[in-house]
C-alpha cells in the first residue's frame, strides 16, 4: 500500500509546495520508495524464494470477493525498482521554466501510484483499476504539455481513446473469469485455478490481447505510439516509453500467458510472427527518420516486438532475456529522451539541422555513446545479455524466425549510429552556447552507470527474477495441460 | 596474481585512465602509459612462453565470473591460454607496442593525443579478450568489441563526414557477419548445450551432431569471417577504413582485427575438418577475393588503399590456405603478414608524414633520398610481401601455395597469378613513390623530411622481422625437420596435418615458379615505371581498366541492390504505409465513436415530448417480448 500512496501523497504535497519544491519532494519521494524496496524485501529473499507471487497485504473492498492484494515477488520487485528508480529523472528532466511544474509532477506521481498498483496487484479488477489510473495521469500530460500545437487534441485523444477500447478487452475477460470462479472472486490464484475449455479460453485471450497488443504495442497496433511520442513533453515520452511500455509486457507475463496458457499454441505462431514483423518494421521506418524523438519510437517499436516475440516462445530463456531487456530498454529509452531534451535546448532535434555537438560537448557525447551503443546491444553493454537471450529463444523455438529477428542487430545498428553521425559528429552547424547544467548531468552519469554493470554482470540481476519466472513457467504448464 | 588477468587487465587499465583523465595528463605521461600497459603485458606473455616449451599440454585459465546462466546453458566470463592464444597475444602485444610507440610520436600534434591512446588500449583489450576467451561467448565479445573500436578510430577525426560514414559502413558491414556469427553459436548451443570450445571439441568427437549441422554451424560460423577479415562479399568497408590514422590501419586493419576471422576457424578447426563443403567454399572465396583484390590494387593510387586492398588480397591466401586444411600454414602466414603489412603501413604513415599529409603516390616520387630509412624499411616490406627469396613472405606464401598445389591444380594456377599480382602492384607503388622525380607542385621537395626516430624505431624492428619472420617456420626442404610453427602448434591441432605428398623435386619446381613470378612482377614493374618513368595517368581509364580503377563498382552495386531499396521501403512504410494503413487501422475506430456520439446527440435534444414517445416505445417492446417469448 505504501507504493500506492505515498505517491500519491507526495503528488499532493507537491501540487501545494509549488513549482520550486517539486521536483525534492518528487525526488525524496523516489528514495524512499526504493529504500522499503530494498529494506522490507531484501534481495537475498528474493532469490530463495519458493513460494509463488506472496501475498504482502491484502484489503477487502467491494462486498467481500473484490480486494486491494498486493504480492512481492522477483518479477514485482525488480519493476517497483524500474518504476520507482526513474522516477527521479523524470521528474528531474522537466524544465524550471515549464509553466505549471508542480502540476505536471503531480500527474507524474499520480502515475507512478497507478504503475505500481499495476505490477504489485493480485486481483484481477484492482489490477485493471490501477492499469487504467496510470493511463489518466499520462493522458493529460500529452495533452497539456504537448508540442504538437493544434493537432494536440486529436492525438492525445486518439491514443486515449485507443489504449482505453483496448483494456476493456481486458476488463471483459477479467470479469467473464470471474464469472467462473466458484467463489466469484477476482483473486489471481483463483483464476489460475480455472479450466478454461477450448472456447472460452479463446474469447478470453482475445480480451486481454486486445489490451496488451495495443499497450506494447504489437505491430500492427502501434498507431498511437510514434505521434504521441514525438509530441509529448520529454517526461511524457519517457513515462510512456520507459515504464508503461512495460506494462503491456509485465501483463503479457503475468496474466494473459498463465491464464490463458490452454490455448497458447494456437496463438504462438501467429503473435510470434506479429512481433517480428514488428521488430523489422520498426526498426526499417527508424533508418530514415530525422526526428530524433520519432526515431526512438520506432526503434522501441522494434526493441518491444524482440521482448514480446521472447515471451511468447514460453522458453525460460525467453523469459529471463525478456524481462531484463524490460528493464534495459527503460533504462536505455530513459538516457535517450534525456539526452535528445539536452540536445533539443542545444539546437533543435531535427537531426537535419543538427552536427558536430560532439566536439563543444565531448563529455556529453561520450554519455549519448553509451546509451546508443546499449540500445544497440554492444556488448559489455546492458543491450547484449537480454537480446541474446532473446534472440537464442526466439532461433530456437524457430530457425527461420530467429533470423529475420536477428535483422534487428544489423538495423538497430545502422539507425542508431546514423543518428549518432548526425547529431553529434560531421561539421558543426548551428552555435550551440547553453551549458548543461549540473542536475542534468546527475540522471545522465547515474543512467550510463546502469549501461555497463547491467551489461558485465546481468547473472546477478536474473538471480532475482528466475524464481517468479520458473513459477509463471509452471503455470503455463499446468494450464496447457488441461486441454491436452 | 594470475598473469592472464594482468594481460587483460592493463590495457583496460590504461584505457580508463586515459579514458577519464588523459586530458588533464601532459601527453607524455598519457602516451607512455598506453605503450607500457601493452609492453608489459608482452613482456608477461613471453615470460610464459618458456612453461609451454617445457610442457607440451601446458595452459592456464582465468575463470571471473558466471555472465549467464539459464536454461542449463552456463556462460562464463572465462579465459584461456593455450599455445595458440598465446600466439596471438605475443603478436597482438609485440606489434601493439611497435605501433604505440610509433603513434606517440605520429599524433604528437593532434588533439586528440589521450583520446587516440585511450582507444588503442580498448582495441587491445578487446582482441586480447577474442583470443583468450576459453568459450564462444568471450570471443564474440572481443569481436564485436574489437568492431566497435574499428568504428571509433575509424571516425577519430570525426568532423569529416565521409569519414563518419566510412567508420558506420564498417561497423554495419561487421555486424552483418556477426549475426552470422551469432546464429551459427546458436545452433552450438542447440547441438552442443555449450559454448566452452572444449565442450564443443568433445561434444563433435562423440558424435552428437550430423554432418549436415556441422555444416550450417561452419558456414555460419565462416560469414562472422567473412565479416572481420574482408572477404568477399563483404570486403568493401576494409579499404574505406583507411580514413582512420595511419597507425590504426597498421594495428587494426592489417595485423590484429582483420586476422580475427582466421583465428576463429583455426580455433574452431574440428568443425571445419568435418565439414568438407565449407572447407571447399572457403577455398574458393579465399581464392576470388585475392584475385579481385589484387585486381583492384593494381589501379590504385592512394597509398594507403594499394594496402588496403593488397590486404584483403592476402588475407584471402590465408583462407586459401585453411580451405586446403593447412592451419599451421595460414598461421604462419597470419604472423607474416602481421611483420610485413604493419611495416608497410607505418612505412606509408611515414611517408605521408613526411609529404604534409599526401597519401596520392602520383604526387610523390624521388623520395628515396630524401627519407633513407623509411626507404630501406618499406623495400624490405615490399620484397618480403612480393616473395623475395629467404625473406618472411616468401616462405609462407610459398607454403600456401604447395599447399594448394596438392589440393586443387587450377586453383594454384590462380594462386600464382594472384601472386603475381601481388608482385605489380606492390613494386608499382614502390617505385612510383620512392623512385622517378618528385611531382608535388603544392608542397616543395625541401620540406620534405625523414620522420622522427619515434616512428623510423619501430620500422626498423619490424622490418627485422620480416627479414627473418621466415625462421618461424622454415620448410622441411631446408632443415629437414618441421617449422617452430608447426612443432608449437602440433599439441593443439586435433587432426594431424597431412605431410606433403609431393616429391622435393617437385618442391623444388614450386619454387621456381614463385620465384619466377617475383622476377617478372619485378622487372616487368622496374622498366615501366623506373625505365620509362611512367606515372599512372590523372584520367580514367576505359574498358577492364576502368573497372579495376572503379573498384568493379562493388559499392555502388551493393548500392543499388541494398541501399536504396532499403531506404525506400523505409519511406514507402513511414510515410505511405503508416498514415494510409496503420493509421486509419487504429483510428478507424475513433471515427465510429464519433459518430455514434453525433446520433445520441440527435436523440438526446432536450425534448421532453420526444423522450416520452421513446419511452413508450420501449414499454411496448418490452411488453411484446414478454407476451410473445
């Protein structure tokens, strides 16, 4: 519950404290969020774990079926850590001069209660409440903040509109199995009990699908994504991008995998080829973009269909690669958008207008290097242990596939540094004479930090998720039995 | 302390140092450290040498860290010393502390003095980590790391935008035979539930995998090659790499990095020995990537890129050498070439010091007298190169080739053709470079000057060398017993080479022949362009000419085919596709909602009467359904 309010709490704290005090009550905030994380659930606890997704508290709501239960786990923990860990930056990379700062950081905590709620609930309809929650805050942010102009409107309300229609797909399928359950509950264990036969397992996974195909997004549901990027203010890019990507994964993971695990393999085949045509179509339309927000877009497009084509081999290396690519990709996004926010107060992100930052700004471009050569998964780099691993499931669950997945390494390479050429190398244009500030160097130094340990030592990292994914490999096993 | 830690550890060290402080260091500080990280990193490998003398089966091994472990698949962060890494190491270290010396003094006046010696450090640490890593992992580790710095010297002098797009051709070119790479460890993986190359080797001995499989996993394997060492199709980023400092071309681009491919298979020969097919292939791209480099070469004239593409040439011999099975061969020649191209590399990077920055040899000329020992330095490149008898080149070339004449007779014909080749375009630089008048209008001949003993030292060393690299390995012929070479690598070969089956007369013949083909390359070369004075001519030729000046028009093919239509999908699906399908596909929806808000608008009007006939519409609805159900 702490992960929830406190949050919320903070947002209120620093919609009264005004724009100066914002971003210390945000930032404290963080620190203890994740100092309970490491205190109440230490990681050594973690990694012993035998028991499945544990229930930490649990508060009855509606009648007596309907809870708040929230559960700790490997898989919860290391996103509370994701969540509540870039936080600070976010809030960090918002501007002083932004009209209405406070407001805009309160929408972000608000947020961050829903994000949490999201990766720590155990039932079903206080999942898809705080799955909702965290869209509200995000929504008003693109829209109040965005730089779109007068088409402002019509994208925000696209993408609200979009990602909303989806998650009721969501919300019918919770709620049809709970009209199974015996006891009506929406508790996860009470789910997962659930036979489901062949019909209803279909019309479930449709429902959650339609949610989690449009959150990801799954090509050919990624319409909202590259506008709504592009335009959003640098925090709203990176909550999106960063955090709430995830949150389609998490629930791919989570929920729709062991719940719908009868029919599985009549899906398999069909999102498998779904998310590599996304890897390859984002990552082919990233060539030739010369925003360099838009660019990341696309390349997350591609980054996510590789995660999402590793779960749903149901391997457990596809699983390990996926989850610490999630991580990965919200740290690499995260230094992208904050480096692209300093580059834009420099000169503008039209990578057009833009060259040769790198010789008034050589530290600068060294930190931009790190997370552009970890998005393009060098190794000793946080990029390469997850895709490798990814990519190693992917070959193995099909050869032909794991080669047209492993395009993306030759793609990601070609527009990254292509974006990197242009930006901060060749002749100088334009007179770049701002400095960067120290607070902007703080999340830059932290992020480059996580680009190599993440990359020399992922064991330490996968230790921590293995038991909550063995446990979620099991469930789909037991769930793909009942049909067969 | 572990001395493979330390060897490791060093240039690693001298690389964040630099890395972090190098400008606040004065350049001598900062220039000494890279040399001496990699000197005693050398000086700790040779005093190793001496337990793999005394021991035949010795090796040493490092184990850091697990890096991954799931599945069942365990990874390890481990290293290895066996007789053959520590091959590479003593020349990545020893021609690594030639060429740091060497550039100490040749970037003495750039400004980005720390930044270039921080880079050279990474490079090392990273090929030493490809050679010594004891599994695939650590390998491909090194080698993409070892691309990545190809890519930041490549683009050191960053400014030039054609030299940015040198380095990312490179780098991209690279990564293209690295998914190979990375695919064929995949299926070692699948076939083996291993990377360890021990793991592998007894994996294959007993029988676990088809003939078939081991040949998908050695061509796999060979496209990660082809990718480091240039070997057609994707040799074309190796000449323009020659946009990065001269020393980097020497270190990288000739002696260490592009060798890497070589290495690998010689490493991982059990795979290749049973996979005929792949042998064969490689035989014959080897093969046709000598030839057309070497064609390419002859027409030439910047100095640099005559060695980058004679380069290309002869790292073809060495696949040639090991599609015939002849590892210790291409090992021996792999050591060679590291002697005598790093010599003629810094050689060039010498006399383009000493021209103020000319690299066209049609602007050179008569600068013999001038730069002495450059001179002497780069004739005994040349020769050694060119095969001159009893010289390093000569006799490892000469090995290839008996090796080829007992393998396939129409490949060794064009194998001394290539040889040939080799010979015209190597002495056809040499002479119209050093030889003639001097031709520059721009830069007048006075000021042209010797270089710094900082960088003739080194050229000295290695042209010892190649003067007597050949010692190595000498031939059965002369000694009557096998190489050094072949006797240090015997323990490690798992398939006893096969001795010659030819005749020493026969030999004898073979070397005739080579050396007849260096005589006409050499007098063929000497009247053209000594007798007659003939310097290549400004304007372009036409016909086969016009092809090899062209360079086959390789780049602009790869063009047309890859480039473009690669680029106009990406707009044809970002601009036309994204806002014509995917769009109207998402959004598609929103319009409909739309709509459905415009109807309930239309009913809901606020009239009072109207509201009462719906709902009087809908009690008889109701009423109906429940008499008639």
């Amino acid at each position: 519950m702490e992960f929830i309010l406190g949050p919320i709490l903070a947002a209120f704290i620093a919609r009264l404290l005004g724009n100066k005090l914002t971003v210390a009550v945000a930032g404290l905030l963080s620190l203890t969020g994740i100092a309970i994380l490491f205190v109440n659930y230490p990681v050594t606890s973690l990694i012993n774990y035998q028991e499945s997704w544990k229930t930490i508290q649990d508060y009855p709501w509606l009648d007596s079926t309907i809870h708040f239960t929230f559960g700790m786990d490997g898989l919860t923990w290391i996103l509370l850590l994701l969540t509540n860990g870039l936080m600070p930056f976010i809030v960090l990379s918002m501007k002083s001069e932004l009209p209405n700062r406070h407001q805009i950081t309160m929408l972000a905590l608000l947020m961050q209660a829903g994000l949490n709620g999201v990766f720590m609930s155990k039932d079903g309809l206080s999942f898809y409440i705080f799955w909702e929650l965290a869209l509200i805050p995000i929504y008003f942010i693109t829209l109040l903040y965005s730089e779109s102009g007068k088409d402002n409107f019509k994208h925000t309300i696209r993408f609200f509109i979009y990602t909303f229609l989806g998650s009721l797909g969501m919300l019918f399928s919770l709620i049809y199995l709970n009209s199974l359950t015996e006891s009506g509950s929406f508790a996860y264990k009470e789910l997962l009990k659930l036979n489901l036969t062949y019909q209803q397992s279909i019309g479930v996974s449709i429902g959650f699908l339609l949610a989690f195909a449009v959150k990801i997004p799954l090509f050919p549901f990624h319409g909202w994504q590259a506008n709504t990027y592009t335009f959003a203010p640098a925090a709203g890019s990176m909550l999106l991008s960063g955090i709430m990507l995830k949150m389609g994964l998490y629930g791919v993971l989570r929920w729709f995998l062991p719940l719908c695990g009868e029919t599985l393999d009549v899906f398999q085949p069909y999102l498998i080829t779904l998310s590599i045509i996304g890897i390859i179509y984002g990552g082919i339309i990233a060539i030739r973009q010369n925003d360099m927000k838009r660019l990341v877009a696309y390349s997350s497009l591609s980054h996510v269909g590789l995660i999402a084509a590793g779960f749903f081999t149901l391997s457990s290396t596809g699983f390990s690669g996926g989850v610490l690519q999630m991580i990965v990709h919200g740290i690499n996004v995260v230094g992208l958008f904050y480096s692209i926010e300093i580059i834009q107060q420099l000169s503008g992100r039209n990578l057009n207008n833009l060259g040769g930052l790198a010789k008034k700004y050589p530290v600068f471009a060294v930190i931009f290097f790190f997370f552009v050569i970890g998005t393009a998964a060098a190794p000793l780099t946080n990029g390469f242990p997850g895709e490798f691993m990814l990519l190693k499931s992917v070959f193995s669950y099909h050869s032909i596939s794991g080669i047209f997945a492993g395009l993306t390494i030759i793609l990601c390479a070609v527009y990254m540094l292509r974006m990197y050429q242009f930006s901060m190398l060749g002749v100088e244009k334009g007179n770049a004479e701002q400095k960067i500030e120290l607070l902007q160097w703080f999340p830059l130094a932290v992020l480059s930090i996580f680009v190599i340990v993440l990359g020399i030592f992922p064991q330490y990292f996968l230790d921590i998720v293995k038991p909550s994914l063995d446990q979620i490999m099991l469930e789909i096993s037991n769930a793909k039995g009942v049909l067969s | 302390m572990n001395s493979i830690a330390l060897i490791l550890g060093l240039p690693l060290i001298g690389f964040i140092i630099n890395g972090v402080i190098g400008k606040q260091l004065p350049k001598i500080v900062s220039g000494l450290l890279g040399i001496s990280t990699i000197l005693i990193a050398f000086i700790l490998t040779a005093s190793k040498l001496s337990q793999f003398v005394s021991n035949e089966s010795f090796s040493e091994s490092l184990k850091l860290f697990t890096f991954l472990n799931v599945d069942n698949l365990v990874l390890e962060a481990s290293f290895k010393f066996d007789r053959l890494s520590i091959w590479m190491t003593m020349i990545i270290t020893g021609i690594g502390t030639l060429i740091h010396v060497y550039s100490m003094a040749y970037m003495w006046n750039d400004e980005g003095f720390h930044k270039f010696f921080s880079y050279l450090n990474f490079f090392v640490f990273n090929m030493l980590m490809l050679v010594l890593g004891s599994n695939f992992l650590m390998l491909f580790f090194g080698w993409e790391g070892v691309g990545l710095c190809s890519y930041l010297l490549i683009g050191f002098w960053y400014s030039r935008p054609e030299y940015g797009k040198a380095a990312r051709k490179a780098f991209i070119m690279n990564r293209i035979g690295d998914l190979g790479l990375l695919l064929g460890m995949f299926l070692l993986i699948h076939q083996f539930g291993t990377l360890d190359y021990d793991g592998v080797i007894e994996g294959i001995s007993q029988g676990k995998t088809s003939a078939g499989m081991l040949t998908a996993i050695s061509m796999l394997l060979f496209v990660g090659a082809m990718g480091k060492s240039a070997q057609i199709p994707l040799y074309t980023w190796l000449p323009d790499a020659m946009a990065g400092p001269t020393p980097v071309s020497a270190l990288i681009h000739a002696a260490t990095m592009v060798t890497a491919g070589i290495y690998l298979i010689v490493r991982t020969q059990v795979l290749f020995e049973m996979a005929p097919f792949t042998s064969e292939f490689i035989f014959w791209i080897g093969l046709s990537t000598s030839i057309l480099a070497a064609l390419i070469g002859l027409k030439q004239n910047d100095i640099k890129k005559v060695l980058a593409y004679s380069t290309v040439s002869q790292l073809g011999f060495m696949f040639v050498a090991l599609g015939c099975g002849a590892y210790t061969t291409a090992m021996f020649h792999l050591t060679t070439h590291a002697f005598f191209k790093a010599l003629l590399f810094l050689g060039a990077g010498s006399v383009i010091h000493g021209v103020h920055h000319e690299q066209d040899i049609r602007l050179m000329g008569g600068l013999k007298s001038k730069m002495p020992i450059t001179y002497i330095t780069f004739l005994i490149g040349t020769l050694a190169i060119t095969g001159f008898p009893f010289l390093s080149g000569f006799f490892s070339k000469d090995e290839i080739l008996t090796h080829v004449f007992e393998h396939n007779k129409i490949g060794y014909g064009l194998m001394v053709f290539s040889a040939l080749l080799t010979g015209i375009y190597m002495f056809r630089m040499f002479f119209v470079t050093f030889h003639g008048s001097y031709r520059n209008t721009h830069f007048s001949f006075d000021k042209v000057h010797e270089s710094p003993m900082g960088m003739t030292l080194p050229l000295i060393v290695l042209a010892v060398l190649s003067l007597i690299g050949g010692a190595l390995n000498l031939p059965e012929y002369l000694t009557h017993q096998s190489g050094i070479l072949a006797n240090w690598l015997k323990p490690i070969l798992t398939i006893e080479e096969t001795k010659h089956a030819i005749s020493h007369s026969t030999e004898y013949i073979l070397i005739g022949v080579a050396i007849l083909v260096f005589v006409t390359a050499l007098l063929f070369t000497r009247s053209k362009y000594v007798s007659n004075h003939h310097v290549p001519k400004d304007e372009e030729s036409t016909g086969v000419q016009g092809y090899m000046e062209n360079k086959f028009y390789v780049d602009e093919l790869y063009n047309t085919i890859f480039v473009k239509p690669l680029e106009g999908l990406s707009d044809i699906l970002g601009n036309f596709f994204e806002s014509k399908v995917i769009s109207p596909l998402s959004f598609g929806i929103n319009s409909v909602l739309t709509k459905v808000g415009k109807l309930n608008r239309y009913i809901q009007d606020g009239n009072i009467e109207k509201y009462l006939l719906y709902m009087v519409i809908g009690v008889v609805i109701l009423i109906g359904i429940n008499l008639f159900i």
